[in-house]
C-alpha cells in the first residue's frame, strides 16, 4: 500500500489536530477550515516525505482547496487517526509559484 494510500484511510478512521495545527489554522491572516484540510488530505499530493520524523512517518501534501488558495499539511497516519501536525499556507518568499519546491537559500 503506498503511504499516501495509509493517510487517507486513517483520515477515514478520525483527524485529530496538534494544538499546534489549530493555532497555525487560526491565524488571522489564515484561517484554514477543517474542509480545508480535509480536501488536501483526500484530494492532494505528497511533495515531501518525512519517513525518518519523530513523531513517526510523516510528510507534507499540498493542494488547493475549492480552487482558491494553497494550503499545506503536514500530517502522520497513526492505526486509529491521521494526526495532523500543521497546516499552512505556504508563502512565495519560502515556496516557488507552484508551491511544491522550496526556494533554494
């Protein structure tokens, strides 16, 4: 099964959000839904992989929900729950225009 195939079925199961997630998510500049979370996580990609992370294997996916602007999440399927860790929109000073390459430093 591929990893992306792990996420969305224990996102299937529940999401839970780090209090990290939610204060990132409710950013007054940013506002994120959990609509719009759920679009990434069912309708988006994986442009980072993290298999080494602490908190387990993680990574980050991109989409944009509804057509509208980019969001970003960084998540990790757990057995019973996706926990997402963050979620973003990314900023062209750190991302190029298509949101999925970092910008070399």
């Amino acid at each position: 099964m591929d990893f992306i195939d792990e996420i969305r079925q224990a996102a299937e199961k529940k999401i839970i959000y780090t209090l990290h997630a939610l204060d990132e998510m409710n950013k007054e500049d940013e506002l994120i839904t959990t609509d719009e979370v759920r679009d990434v996580i069912f309708n988006g990609e994986i442009i980072e992989d993290y298999p080494e992370d602490k908190r387990g294997h993680s990574c980050l996916m991109f989409e944009t929900p509804y057509g509208k602007r980019p969001v970003h999440v960084v998540c990790a399927a757990k057995e019973e729950y996706l926990a997402i860790i963050t979620a973003y929109i990314p900023s062209v000073d750190k991302w190029e225009k298509d949101f999925k390459t970092r910008r070399k430093r």
